[in-house]
C-alpha cells in the first residue's frame, strides 16, 4: 500500500490530487519553485520540497531534482498530474529506477503515445509528408505534451517556416521536447474524447465520450460529458478505438484517446497518456474518483468488469486570467477574491495570491452536474454570472455568455466558434449604474457641510475608468438633507460596503469593495477614480506596440538589428509568457533605429522593445515609433 505520494506538479492539479490523498488516508509532499513559495499546493501538503529557480525549465521540468526530492520527504510514490513531465517516459523510468511507485501508465506505453507522431503510427496513420499548397490549412503540433501549446494553424505555406520554429520554442520551454509535426486541419469538427482506466489485468474502462470543442489557442475552454447529438453507432466506435489503443499499448491507469468528429466520421488526433485537466466532468457523470481509481490501480487492484452507469450531465469551465479582446492576452497580478457560488469549483489560489508570469493562467475549474444538458449549462452559466473574481481581468464573462450562446446550447457548435463570434462574446459591457454606485459609496460619511463642499445646489461630480474596456464614466451626485441622490434613480440606502438603488420600479444591490490598489469593485465591474483635470502624459506615437505584458523575451527575427529594414507587419520578437508565446510584429515599415530586446531578458508591461523610423509609401521618413 502506498503511504506518501508526491506530486510532480503545482497549482490545481496538485491541490485536486492532494484532496483524493487526505480522502484516502494517505501523506503528501509537494515540490514549489521560488515562484511558488507560498502557492496554496504548498500550504496544502503535508511537506514541501524547494526546487531552486523560478521558471518551469529550471524547476517542474527538471526530474532530476523532483525524483531527489521524493527520496527526501520519504515518498513511496509520484503522481504527475498534468502538463510539465506527466508524459516523459524518462521521467516515468527514473522513477520507477529509483524504487518509487508511477502512478501512471509504463515509461514504454508512454513513449509509444505520448509522442503523437508515434501513436498515428501506432494507431497505421500515415504522416503528412512534404506540405504543398494543395495540403493547406495544416495543423503544426508538438509531438509532447498538450494543452495547446507549440500548436499552430498555418493558411500560408510561406508561414509554414516560421510556425514550425515558433512552435518548437513553445513546446520545448513547457515540455522540454522541441519536436514538431504537421498534420491537415480539418475545419468545421468538433474535438470528442473518450476517457479510459485500466488495470494490470487486461480489463479497460471506457468511460463515455467528453466535448472540448470550444477551444482559444487550441486549449480548451468548455468541457462536458457526455458529447452532446452523437448517434450511438459513432459512440460505440469511439470507444472501440480508445480500448483499442490502449490493448496496443499494453496500457495501465488513466488515460484519454482524443478524436475530431465531422459529421458521422470520427479522425483519431492524440492519446494523452496521463489524467486531464476536465476530468471532472467524467467523474460528476460517472460517481467515480479518477485519483482514487490511478492510485488504487498502481497498488495493482482489479477494476470491476464493467464500470458503472452513466448518469446526467456535466459541464465545466475554465476561469482564465485573460483578456478575451485583446487576443487572450494573459493578466497578472493580486487575485484579491475568487468565489463561485454552488458548483465544484478545483483551484489552485486563494484570495490574496498572486498571478505571476512563470505558468499559464488558468485560476479556477467551475464544474456543474444535473440530470439534464439544459440544466447543467443553465446551472454553470448562473453559478458564473454570480461569482465573484476582483484581481485580473478574466475571461468569466465570456464563459456566460458562451454557455448562453444559441449554437452552444443548441449543439451545433465546431471548433471554429471563437472564430466566429469573439467579437460579441468579448464586447464589454458594464453595468451602468456601477460608477455611480462606486461615488455614493466614496461620499458616504462625507458631511455635505465640510470644506471641500460646492454649494448645495450642484453636484458633485466623479470620473471613473472602467476595465478592461478603458471607458471613461461622468457620475453625478448630489448631498441633501434627507442623504445622497442622483437623477434618473432613488437612492434607498448607502454604506461603504453596499448601495442599494432603485430604477425604473426595480431595486438592485451593489456590493463594492477595495483592496488598497487603486480600484474600486462594484459587484465584477472595476472602476479606477480618475481626477477631473487629468495630468498630462507622455504621448506614445502612432502605432506604437510596447511588450503587452510581463514575460521573458525568447528569440529575435533571424537578422534583426539596428539599421535593418522592416515591413509592416513583420514579426520581430517573441516574448513568452505564462507558458505561451507572444509574437510582437512590426507596427509600419521602416528602419529599425534602436533594439532593446535580447534574448533572456525579462519585460515589464510597456517596456519599449526597439525604435522603427517609419517611412510614408514614398519611401521617406516620417516619424520614429516604438515597438
């Protein structure tokens, strides 16, 4: 029997297997970059090992250290998670070499899926040989690891180049393993996979069918079990593929067997040989314990036979510290609240943590379970319009609208949706009454008589800036004896902590609170008080592109120095941040005058990345910008 297991990972998935363990009875030690000195996994774990160094290469990735590190705290065990090594058959054979338990399949069933290429092979799918025009669009993937990353769509065979290079830096930074391959791309399908669980014993579980079509950069976005208006005939063979791949591989514990459906035909993609960040919706379908069951299975106990009914519905959402309208950028710092009232919510944060920069973005898994699709999506889309996230800006709101969205609840979504309808799924929309409801809480306790007052005639007036749209508010107010008002609304009540008004016969309650860094939250809109005569700023020329966000600049365009010549749109530098690569191009064409970036060098938000003197379509100059 296992009596402490490690885990070789952070954040969600650790605290997620730590929860099974303490359920279970058993130890746990938990590994942390200096990053992550006080991360909610470490606190969470009966021990703690350092991993010296901040990012995933020098720390997560290094299975040296982590197998050290279990012998230290006296583990007996290692679960992976996911991402970071769960898939490097290496790391599973340095394990098992140093007479500790792999909660995961054999280093050798790993090497035979893990490596996509591999597995089509495995699975008698012919590679995509030399690309041509005819082939386009094509998919670049990493041959290790998941999660989206070192995955592009290339249109143009001339990008295919460059795609190929910005893929392979993507995939060996999170998976430390370069190796790329190119496969078509099939628009307008849907991605269905199927989960598995075997024993040492020959007995394989197919655990029905999960939907995780909608997807941004390839990752995945919304989840649930099962598939939704699959015939039953497409089902039986989407099962019958995934034991399949798992008798070829001579496969133990959990696994996934991923597939693109279009139309009644099912194209295999990739098995994930580890467990997957939306195996909840699986385990709410199923009333089964996932960890439990990978754990149970490494100390070589049978599975029943058949595994039990499938029962309703799940459906899970991904919480994101991004901004859906500006690309998905990734957000940073303080998360000062996250509550999300009446679902299962796995997270490796608690209020007041920090968003750093070193690991992707994700804060929150919300899963919700019900008899039927309809109410499932009703329930997480409610439970999300309530929550409560003050800190980064994320994608919640995106999330609502998207469970909401006529082709989502309808089914007839495909993996293009984000394509289609970003625009309006990300279009801010902030509650009118949210600037003003920020003021009155501002003024309350404020004596209409004391000395800054205007005559009690006049309002008060109040400017505000919203994010993350950037808009700007004008609120007025006026103090009267009988308290605060304002036109076009009664004012019923005001403290610091709550507003509550009334307008147009409807009564509503704002809650606010403030965290100490500059901004004002009225329910999830925040508000940034600006002053009234605004001072003046350095102006940024036309078409400047500063580094959008905090990270760590990872290569230069090939040649790119001052005095080169460059186009409009060119790609100069790649900063990469929170486990994705960001490309920063050419804002106009001209020559490039100054170059501060280098490869290694770590950038705030707007730090000035180099100088183009940009020419008009004679070829004269006509202004120096920044990039």
């Amino acid at each position: 029997m296992i009596s402490t297991i490690l885990v070789a990972n952070r954040g969600e998935i650790a605290c997620r297997v730590f929860r099974t363990c303490r359920e279970l009875g058993i130890a746990t030690v938990a590994v942390y970059s200096d990053a992550d000195a006080d991360a909610l996994h470490v606190r969470e774990a009966d021990s703690a090992v350092r991993l010296p160094g901040a990012t995933p290469a020098d720390t997560y990735l290094r299975g040296e250290l982590i197998v050290k590190a279990a012998q230290a705290a006296g583990a007996d065990a290692v679960h992976p998670g996911y991402g970071f090594l769960s898939e490097n058959a290496d790391f599973a054979r340095a394990v098992l070499d140093a007479g500790l338990v792999w909660i995961g399949p054999s280093p050798e069933a790993i090497e035979s899926m893990a490596s996509k290429t591999r597995a089509k092979e495995l699975m008698g799918i012919a590679p995509l040989g030399k690309v041509t025009e005819a082939d386009l669009p094509v998919l670049v993937k990493a041959a290790a690891g998941g999660g989206g990353r070192g995955m592009r769509v290339v249109r143009e065979l001339g990008a295919l180049e460059d795609e190929l290079a910005a893929a392979g830096a993507e995939a060996a930074s999170a998976f430390g393993d370069g190796e790329v391959f190119v496969e078509p791309y099939l628009e307008g399908g849907r991605h269905v996979e199927v989960q598995i669980m075997v024993d040492a014993y020959g007995t394989v579980w197919a655990l029905g069918t999960r939907d995780c079509t909608l997807q941004r950069r390839h990752q995945k976005v919304i989840e649930e079990s099962p598939a939704p208006g699959l015939t039953a005939g497409l089902v039986d063979e989407l099962h019958a593929q995934a034991v399949r791949a798992a008798r070829v591989t001579g496969y133990r514990g959990a696994g996934t067997v991923e597939f693109l459906v279009a139309g009644d035909r099912a194209h295999f993609l990739e098995m994930n040989t580890r467990l997957q960040v939306e195996h909840p919706v699986t385990e709410a379908v199923f009333g089964v314990d996932l960890v439990a069951l990978q754990i149970q299975v490494a100390e070589g106990a049978r599975l029943a036979e058949e595994p039990p009914p499938a029962r309703g519905h799940a459906v899970e959402a991904r919480l994101y510290a991004e901004d859906p309208a500006a690309e998905w950028a990734p957000q940073t710092g303080t998360l000062h609240r996250l509550s999300v009232p009446g679902v299962r919510l796995d997270t490796g944060y608690v209020d007041g943590d920090t968003i750093g920069v070193h690991y992707d973005p994700m804060l929150a898994k919300a899963i919700a379970y019900a008899p039927t699709r309809a109410e499932a999506l009703r329930g997480l889309a409610g439970a999300l319009e309530r929550a409560v996230v003050h800190g980064p800006v994320t994608n919640r709101e995106l999330l609502v609208r998207s469970l909401r969205h006529p082709e989502f609840v309808e089914a007839r979504m495909d993996t293009g949706f984000y394509d289609r309808h970003l625009a309006e799924l990300a279009a801010p929309a902030p509650d009118p009454h949210a600037p003003l409801a920020a003021a009155l809480a501002d003024a309350h306790g404020r004596s209409r008589f004391g000395g800054w007052r205007n005559l009690a005639s006049q309002p008060q007036v109040k400017l505000f800036r919203s994010e993350p749209d950037g808009a700007e508010h004008e609120v007025r107010y006026r103090h009267t004896r009988e308290g605060l008002s304002a036109e076009g609304v009664r004012v019923l009540s005001v403290s610091r902590e709550l507003v509550v008004l009334e307008a147009g016969g409807v009564r509503r309650q704002f809650g606010v609170s403030r965290y100490g860094d500059g901004r004002v939250y009225v329910g999830n809109t925040a508000l940034t008080a600006l002053p009234l005569l605004p001072e003046p700023t350095t102006r940024q020329s036309p078409g400047s592109l500063l580094a959008p966000m905090p990270g760590t600049v990872v290569r230069l365009a090939d040649g790119l120095a001052e005095g080169a010549r460059v186009t409009a749109g060119q790609p100069l530098i790649w900063l990469e941040a929170m486990k994705m690569e960001h490309r920063i191009s050419a804002p106009a064409s001209g020559t490039l005058t100054a170059l501060h970036a280098a490869p290694g060098r770590q950038v705030e938000v707007g730090a000035l990345l180099a100088v183009v003197d940009v020419e008009d379509v004679t070829g004269v100059v006509q202004e120096e910008q920044s990039v």
